[in-house]
C-alpha cells in the first residue's frame, strides 16, 4: 500500500544502500537503519603500495572497498604472508567494533587507485548508542562472520593433515571457560 509520508531517499542513497547491503554486516538492516551510516562514511582514494594500517595498529574505522583491491597480510619473521585480497563490495577491519582490539594484520592497497568508504568507530558508537536495535543486528551478523572464519580454519586445519596443532589457536591456557587464562 502506497503511504504518502514514507520517507523518500534520492537515488544515490538507494544505490549507496544497497551497495551496503550486500555485505553480510549490513545486510539485515533497513533502508531506514541504513541511512543512520551514509553521513558517517567518508571517501579515501589509496595509491598502489599505500599503507592503510599496520598490523597492532588500534582499531579505529571499519574499511569498505568501493573499487580497487587492498591485500591483506601478516608478517612472520622477516618476510610477509598474504592472507587474501579484498575487493570491490567486501568489508574488513571489522574487529573495531572489539572494544580496545587492535588490528590483526597489514592492510595494503594493491592496485593503482583503491577507493574506500572509511566508517569510523566514534561515528558507530554513537549510532549503537542511538539505535540499539541496530547494533543487535550488527553484532549478530558479526558473530556469522566469525563463524565463517572459525569454519575456514577448521577446514585449512583438516586440508593441512593437522600440520599445526589447533589447540594453540583455539584454547588460550587451560580451560576456555577459567577466568584467568594463562597467555
């Protein structure tokens, strides 16, 4: 049924929407719970080899990929593992929404121009402070996305014939359930 004060949104905002809604962390929200971020993201355009954070770096924006591609690694010694490429329409940095987290890994752009859209924690804190309704909804989606990786690293463990031994990564100290977990 047609309501003549739904709230109208121009065509950038819709195309901005559901360029946001494609990625698992947004895509529960309405249209309405959508606009709550379009004034918080801010556009950086990154050249090739361009630093975009430091592995231990706090966490302080989550990162989304309007075009280009930013590689992912870790440094092991003296030489670097690529961990994977993000590309156009995927998400990362997304461990910002862990209060006090730093960063887990480099964040590099790879190609010529990369543009993001860079969300900033205090902008997401104020709007989990204002909506709480969508920081349920953000939080959920996070806790699949972190399924998925947890199920990623089950799976390379078992590809691997067990080279390394999970319990390392997966238990800290002990018991998992023990308050004070041994480092």
């Amino acid at each position: 049924m047609w309501n003549p004060f739904a709230r109208k949104y121009s065509s950038q905002d819709k195309k901005l929407m559901n360029f946001l809604r494609k990625m698992l962390i947004f895509s529960c929200l309405t249209d309405e719970e959508l606009m709550a971020f379009l004034p918080n993201l801010y556009l950086r355009n990154y050249s090739k080899d361009e630093i975009i954070f430091f592995r231990n770096d706090p966490s302080q924006a989550l990162y989304i990929v309007k075009s280009g591609q930013v590689r992912l690694d870790l440094d092991v010694g003296e030489r670097f593992e690529e961990l994977g490429k993000i590309t156009e329409g995927e998400f990362f940095g997304e461990n910002c929404l862990v209060q006090g987290s730093h960063r887990l890994y480099n964040a590099i752009c790879s190609d010529s121009i990369t543009e993001l859209y860079i969300l900033p924690l205090a902008n997401i804190l104020e709007i989990f402070e204002e909506y709480p309704r969508i920081k349920s909804k953000i939080y959920e989606m996070m806790s699949k996305n972190q399924q998925d990786y947890i199920q990623n690293i089950f799976n390379a463990y078992r590809d691997s014939f067990g080279i390394f031994e999970l319990s390392h990564s997966y238990f800290k100290g002990e018991n998992r359930n023990n308050k004070e977990i041994t480092e």
